[in-house]
C-alpha cells in the first residue's frame, strides 16, 4: 500500500520546516555510515501511531530568483500535485497576511483536504490568537508551537483523519512488482514500452510527460510480473522543469508498493547527483535494486567502455554495491533479454530466508576468522543470530551491548552473510539487540 502523502504549505517564515523536524524525530537526523548517499530533506517518512507516511517540506524548495509571491505560489503548487492532505501553516503572531491570503485562494481550487495549522502559539495566552484565522474559510485552526513541540498530536489527528482508503489492488504473493525510477527523460517510458512490446505509455523528448504511476500486469516465461511505470512529471511548467528533485517526490510512492526498483540512468549522458538522490531512496526504503544503463546503443564504445563505465557506477553509488548492472538500449531493445534473469534473480533474493542453524553456523566461522571488536576494555559478544524479516531481509543479532557492534564489524559481517547466501540485488538488514530483550 503506498503511504499517504502530507504537505505543508504556507509562506516563509511560519516555520514549516521546524514543524517537519519535529514530525519526522530522528529519522532527519539520522545520517547512515555509508558513503554516497545525499541526503535531501526535501521529505521524509513519519508514523503517527498506526499510520506511515511521507511528508514534504515546502521550506526546502527553492525556485530560482522568482518574485515573493510567485515563489509561494509555486511551491504550494507543487504540494497541492504531490498530497493527499496538506497542512497550511500561518504565524498565530502576524496575523492574517496577504501572502497567507494567496496560498488559501489556491488551496480552495485545489480541492484537496486542508488541515490549517496556526503556529507559534507557545502558551495557552496565546491560544486567543487563533481564532482570526477562521476568516481563511479551512474550520477550526489547531494552535501548535514548533518551537516546543505543541499541539503536534493534534494537528497530525486530524490530518490522518484525511487519508485515503487502501484500495490498492492486490496482487498474488507469487507476481513481482518492479518500477522503473530515474530523473526525467532518462528513457522511463520508452522502457516501459519496449518490455511489454506496445505503445502503452506516450514517448516524448520533453522531459516529464507521464502523468502518474501506472499498474500493467503481465506474463512472461510463465512468471507473473507487474511493471509500476512512474515516468516522471504530471504536467509541463518552469517549476516542474526547473528542478528535476520532484522526480523524487513522484517515485516514493511506485517505490513503497514494488519488490524490485530498476535505477535508470541515461548512458548517454552519464551519472548525475540526482540519479544518487532517487537510487537512495530505493536503497532506503529495503526494495531489491537492479541498476539499469538506458541509451547504450548511443555511447561511442570500445571494448573498455562498459567496464570503464560500470566503475563509475560503483564509485558514485557505494551503497548500491551489491545491485547489479544491466546495460540496455529501450530504442534499439538491445540487452532486454537480459534484464528480467535479473529481476527474478534479485526478488527472490529478496524474499530468501535462511535456517537459524546454518545462519548461526556462519557468524560462528565469521567470529573465529575476525574477532568481535573491543571498546574501552569490553568484547562484544554475539550469543545468537536470527532471520526476522523478509523484503528486506533482516537479521537480529543478540548482543551483549547493541553499541558495541561498530559499523566496520557490522559491514563485515554482511559482506561475509553475503559471501555465503548471495543476496545479490537486496539490502540486508543487521540489527543488533540486547541478548534479554
């Protein structure tokens, strides 16, 4: 099921990105030992009690040297395309501006649910503040305070209360659902079509011309597969063309719902920072990831030039070290072939579950050649191993001290699991506990 979407929205200066901090805790501030991953919070997951979701921070978009309001005006319409709920924040202490004024007129054509969210109400005297802002026509305001956190409860109660029904489509455990994801104009679509042999998505030059995420089902070779195509932009416009970190925000969604993510990158024009942004989010999110090279048949080759190129792939993303790579050509149909021996390879991969005795087995070996480290006089110690979870796979090591299993020995220990099982295409979690808990 994908995660519903929230947006906040509103001019500068309210605090929206403090509000995002505040909801999405420590997940902002968490930075992953593994070099290559860019990290842009422009959005991020969050729970509220039983509820996932994304959430963007209109703060973080910057759009060129446009007027004032034209810049708001902007990112709200970003928001507005991108959100299933959107929470329109004003400053309780300014009162009702003409900026806020602006955002609302679009919020009412918009047609989305608005939760409106008065901020820097820090004490209950300033609760009276509030009521002003009932004149912006969204109900009742909640008073909330980034600053210490309050009324944050509040305002995500009622924005939950907007989420959309799941009523995605189910499909049989046994079919792999896979999406393509890229920066625009990298060959999503012209892919989509060369695979399943039809025009089904329109192909065009001008970077961002599929609308939304689209469901095929297909067989092939007796396998059931469905392709997720989430080809970039929902409609043309100096904003969506400006910046291409929207194709992040458009590929969340496809991402959560497949089992395989194929990266697509553009061979022709090589590796770019964005292709890290989106390829990160894959690799965060747990999906199996297959690297695909689009646009081979245009580069100028010798007989190093894929080796050559591969380099760069592994180079630029060092966190995708155990996805393979595909070269293809979408125009010519060169390599397709081989692109779903792959994709079966990796889902598979990603859903393998190992036996306790033999994944027990392995640590054991692992321990004996490269002992556990030490901190400040004491051994980490691993009593026990555990497989608790597929799609990703994820191990639960029973430790004596969670703190004293260091990156460096936790990548170890990986790259010696993978040693032994493959895992070729899936992260692999390690999660260390406290050997009572």
């Amino acid at each position: 099921m994908p995660k519903p979407v929230i947006a906040i929205v509103g001019r500068p200066n309210v605090g929206k990105s403090t509000i995002f901090n505040r909801i999405v805790g420590e997940r902002v501030s968490i930075v992953e030992d593994i070099p290559g991953i860019t990290r842009d919070r422009i959005y991020s997951s969050a729970e509220w009690l039983d509820h996932d979701f994304n959430i963007i921070d209109t703060g973080g978009i910057e759009i060129g040297d446009e007027p004032f309001l034209e810049q708001i005006r902007q990112q709200a319409e970003v928001a507005i395309d991108e959100a299933d709920v959107i929470i329109f924040m004003v400053n309780g202490r300014e009162g009702i501006t003409a900026a806020d004024e602006e955002v609302a007129k679009m919020l009412y054509r918009s047609k989305k649910p608005v939760v409106l969210a008065v901020n820097k109400v820090d004490n209950p005297e300033q609760m009276v503040n509030i009521y002003d802002f009932y004149a912006l026509g969204f109900g009742e305001p909640i008073g909330i305070s980034g600053a210490h956190g309050l009324g944050l409860g509040d305002l995500l109660d009622e924005a939950a209360k907007h989420f959309p029904d799941e009523d995605e489509q189910e499909y049989d455990e046994s079919t792999i659902k896979f999406s393509l994801i890229g920066r625009p104009n990298v060959g999503k679509s012209s892919l989509v079509n060369a695979i399943l042999g039809r025009e089904r998505v329109i192909v065009s030059d001008i970077a961002g011309t599929t609308r939304d995420a689209i469901d095929t089902p297909f067989t092939k070779d007796g396998q059931d597969y469905v392709i997720i195509d989430t080809a970039g932009i929902r409609k043309k416009g100096k904003v969506y063309e400006s910046t291409e970190k929207y194709s992040v925000l458009r590929a969340l969604r496809a991402i959560d719902r497949s089992d395989v993510v194929l990266v697509v990158i553009d061979g022709e024009e090589g590796i770019i920072e964005q292709d890290k942004k989106i390829a990160g989010y894959a690799h965060e999110a747990g999906r199996a990831v297959v690297i695909v090279v689009n646009k081979w048949d245009a580069v100028e080759k010798d007989e190093k030039t894929m080796r050559e190129f591969e380099q760069k792939i592994r180079d630029h993303f060092l966190f995708l070290s155990y996805a393979p790579i595909v070269f293809v050509s979408a125009k010519t149909k060169q390599r397709l072939q081989k692109l779903f021996p792959v994709i079966n390879t990796v889902a598979e991969n990603h859903s393998m579950r190992i036996k306790t005795n033999i994944l027990n087995e392995v640590i054991v070996d692992a321990v004996a050649m490269n002992p556990t480290p030490t901190d400040k006089g004491r051994r980490l110690k691993i009593n026990y191993a555990t497989q608790v979870a597929v799609k990703p796979p994820a191990i639960v090591l029973f430790v004596n001290d969670p703190e004293l299993l260091h990156f460096s020995y936790r990548r170890f220990l990986e790259n010696r699991i993978r040693e032994t099982f493959g895992f070729l295409g899936t992260p692999v979690r390690i999660i260390a506990r406290k050997k009572n808990e």
